[in-house]
C-alpha cells in the first residue's frame, strides 16, 4: 500500500522535527550518542558534488564513516572540520579509510556545493535524501555511521564526535579485524 502525498509530508515534517532537536542534543557526555550494532549497511550509490558516484559496494574491504549532515544544522559545521582533518591525515597509501559526508538538504546540490566550497572541505559528499537517511535508522543530525570492512554498521553516533573517539572507533575495528577474511 502507497502512502498518499500527506503521508509522505507528515513523515518528513516528523523526520526534520527529530532532526532539528537532535542538532540540539549534541553536547551530550563524550560517547554518550555512540551507539554499537553490527547489522548489515543498506546499500548505497550516490551521486558525488564533484560529478563522481560513491557506491559502497565498492568499498568493500575498507572502513567507511558516512557523516549525515545539512547545510542548516549548526552542530553539523562543527563536526565537518573534524573529519575534514582526518580525511586529510588519513593514510592514503593503506586506502583502509573512506569518509564521505551525506547531505540530506532539499536545496539543490549546487547550493550544497557552493556551501562546501565556501568552507575548503576536501573529504567527498555526496547527495542523500530523507528516504536513504530513515533507511540508516537517522534521527539527528549530525549522525556518524562507522561501516566495518565487512559492510556491517558498526557504530552510529549522533552528536559532534571528536577525533580521539573517532580513531578510539577506528583503532577497535582494526584490532579486532572486524569483517576481514
């Protein structure tokens, strides 16, 4: 059974109210939004700013941060720099790390673009919507999905995360090996 045309507008007005007051909840204790799972991540294949596609299927045997942001959400800006660093200090040669930040904006991807380039981000974003952003179980903004090598979500986190919890994260995927061989 489809949802009418007012279903689907009360699920977004009900998605953006969770996602306005989870902006607002992120000086919550260090951790305190880290939440572990290990189920398997939807699929995804997106299109990229730079013209690009980001499927993860092709990213199998890496782990992958995919930060849900938007352009409006204040905590957002804060937490971009943060991977921005990590993505730029990342090890490029052992290619072990994809980041990739998800816009859920309804504005047009050239106002994304023209917001990003106005902040010298270099990490990839690509262009979600509210339907991807309900099939990785997000609820604020801004929402972290560590993805292990395996393709199994392995930690979401919705609230500004700092680099030490995030390589805390990083450093227990690779020490447990989760999703190799």
């Amino acid at each position: 059974m489809r949802a009418g045309r007012g279903g689907r507008l009360l699920v977004v007005i009900g998605l953006a109210f969770v996602a306005w007051s989870g902006c607002f909840d992120s000086d919550r204790e260090a951790g305190a939004g880290a939440k572990e799972s290990r189920e398997a991540a939807p699929a995804l294949d997106l299109p990229l700013l730079d013209g690009g596609r980001i499927a993860l299927s092709e990213h199998r045997g890496q782990t992958i941060i995919l930060d849900f942001w938007a352009t409006w959400c204040r905590p957002c800006e804060v937490q971009m720099p943060v991977l921005d660093e990590l993505w730029r200090d990342r090890d490029r040669a052992a290619r072990d790390l994809m980041i990739v930040g998800v816009s859920v904006d309804t504005d047009p991807p050239s106002k994304v673009a023209e917001w990003i380039a106005e902040r010298g981000f270099a990490y990839p974003i690509a262009i979600g919507d509210q339907d991807l952003a309900m099939q990785y179980g997000i609820f604020g903004f801004p929402t972290l999905v560590v993805i292990d090598p395996g393709g199994a979500i392995h930690t979401r986190h919705t609230g500004v995360w700092s680099r030490p919890e995030i390589e805390s994260v990083l450093d227990q995927i690779r020490t447990e090996g989760l999703g190799e061989g």
